[in-house]
C-alpha cells in the first residue's frame, strides 16, 4: 500500500527510515572511491592497487568496478574539491580538478579519447602529442576542434608538482573536510519538508507496531474501504464498526459512535480525559497514560474493525474500553483504575 520510495524517507519526512539499498550502495562505492583518491585505505585498498598499479585508470577498459566508479563520479564531483599536486590520482576527464567535469564540457572530443580513464599526469605527460591521445581527428568534427583548441587554452600554463606529491581531496559537505556515508547518502536523496504531524508519535513509549500504525494512518495508508476503492476495488463503501458512514481514517477515529462509544467509557473507568486522536499525533505535551490509553484504544478498535471483515466476531464498545485498559497495565505497570 505504501511506495518504497516513500518507506525509505526518513521518519521526519514521512517515512520508516530504512535504507535505499540502490543509494546505499552508491554510498560505499563512493567511500572506497573517496579512500583510494585520498589514500585513506585498508587491505583491500593496498591490495587493489598493487594488482592496478595504484590506479584505477589501469581497471581493463569494461571492468565492472571502472563501470561503477565512473557512474558515481559526477556525484562525488558536487561535493569533493580536488587540488592537484603530481596528478597522478587525478581522472583528466572523470574528476572535477578545477575546471568542472570535462567528460561533460567536451563531449565531442571525449568520444575521440584513447584512454577516457587517463590521469592528468599521464595527460600532460604525453601532451601535445595528440595521436597518443586522440584517434583519427584529422576526421573529427569541428565541434570537436573546437573543443581541443579550449582544451589547448585550458591547460597550457598548467604545471604539476614532483611525483610522490599527493593529490589533495576535501569532502565539501563536512566541516572537517573528511568523507561519511551520511553526508553522501543524503547528497543522493531529495528529501520533502519535515512534517510535524508525522513526527511527534514516533517518540511516545508505545509498542513499536502501534508506531507503524500510527505512521501509516498519519499517511492515510490504512487499507480502509476508501482507500481500497481508490486503488480499483469494488464494493460497498460502509463503517463496519457503526454502520452509519462510509469507512475513513477520519471517520473510524474520529467520529464514528462505536469509536466515540469505547473512549467514553475508557475515560469514565480511568478518569482519564482525552481529546481525540488528531491532538495526539501532533501534541507532544500529552501525557503518558493519555498517550497509552488512546494508541492502544486506536489500536484495539482497528483490530476489531478487521475481525469483523475477516472472522466475522463482534465485540461490544465496552469491550473495547476494557481490552485497552487491560493492555495499557500489561504495557506500563504505573496505569490503574482509579480507587
């Protein structure tokens, strides 16, 4: 009922917080791509580059990992800044160096590039020799002319430092300038306003699936007949619990008597008052027994709405008053009728 888009928000913004593996694992290649750049590795990273000769331009041309790490590089290029000292961890094409991403800005003559994983030392090095770097552009287009003439401009006064000199990187969303996978996950998603209406409930000391409930409720997800109806079903649109109106969210937790009913004498036997379920998603200054006492008389009663649907057994409003207040006891010891 509810899109995975929307589950994998997090719980400020509507959703349950879990994880979008797609941009997850997006996120930890963008780590191990961010260790091998700023040499902050392990023994896999020492490993890798010893078997690429301490690139990873040197991955064979339709290798897997070259594939994944170019996909992510104009992500990491917003948020990383590259200084070059020797260049030699620096993608002439794939990595932001100072004159954005050139894979991008010279499309034309990327096409004609040899080797689209160069590093800008080996770049310079073999530059202005163009037949180590370009193919056949004696027949390229003008376009691409152009293009190497704005290249000739670009990078003729540019000077590199004495081998062995690192490349500096700095992750730009960190004040500390060092890579988290936080920062990069977020730099992935767009995430809507915060929405106080789903927030609050989700610090109350209730059971967790009482949370779920309240959360797909508070989205209006409930598998209500409305809610079924809008999604192609067809059938008779009517309250189960008092037969009056037409099954809503709003209307089973709202104004619906046999709701209505159940409350009322929960707060006679409790002396409890409450003020109805919209003032308990929102207000955070209820307290705890009001906050026990209508989750789970919510909850009890939405259990009863599909026990009625499914098993066709029917309880009474008293009924409902009395499972929960017998929950609210097992749940918190402190919750008791008043003498």
């Amino acid at each position: 009922m509810v899109a995975w888009e929307k589950i994998c928000l997090p719980k400020k913004q509507g959703g349950l917080g879990v994880l979008d593996l797609k941009v997850m694992n997006k996120t930890l290649l963008a780590k191990w791509l961010w260790q091998w750049a700023a040499r902050d590795y392990g023994i896999w990273g020492n490993l890798v580059r010893k078997l690429q000769n301490d690139a990873y331009s040197r991955l064979p041309l339709y290798s897997p990992l070259l594939h994944a790490f170019k996909a992510i590089d104009p992500i990491l290029s917003v948020a990383v800044s590259v200084i070059p000292r020797d260049g030699k961890n620096v993608l002439f094409w794939h990595q932001n160096w100072g004159y954005g991403l050139l894979r991008y800005q010279l499309t034309d003559l990327y096409s004609f590039a040899f080797d689209t994983g160069i590093t800008l030392r080996d770049f310079l090095t073999s530059w202005p020799n163009n037949d180590e770097l370009f193919r056949d552009l004696l027949h390229s287009s003008s376009s691409a002319n152009s293009q190497l003439l704005y290249l000739t401009n670009l990078i003729s006064n540019l000077q590199l430092e004495t081998e062995g000199t690192s490349d500096d990187y700095t992750w730009k969303l960190n004040a500390n300038g060092s890579f988290s996978v936080s920062s990069m996950y977020r730099l992935q998603k767009h995430y809507p306003k915060e929405d106080s209406a789903l927030v609050a409930f989700w610090s109350f000391k209730i059971q967790p699936r009482m949370k779920i409930f309240f959360w797909q409720m508070a989205i209006d997800k409930l598998a209500t007949i409305d809610n079924l109806k809008r999604r192609g079903w067809k059938m008779p649109n009517c309250c189960i619990l008092c037969k009056n109106n037409e099954e809503t969210t709003r209307h089973i937790f709202g104004d619906c008597s046999f709701f209505q009913q159940s409350m009322f004498m929960a707060c006679s036997w409790t002396g409890i008052q409450l003020d109805g379920l919209a003032s308990f998603l929102t207000n955070s200054s209820s307290s705890n027994l009001q906050r026990d006492l209508l989750a789970t008389l919510a909850f009890v009663t939405w259990r009863e709405r599909c026990s009625r649907i499914f098993r066709g057994v029917y309880l009474r409003p008293e009924d409902m008053a009395s499972q929960a207040v017998a929950e609210c006891k097992i749940l918190n010891p402190a919750f008791c009728l008043p003498s």
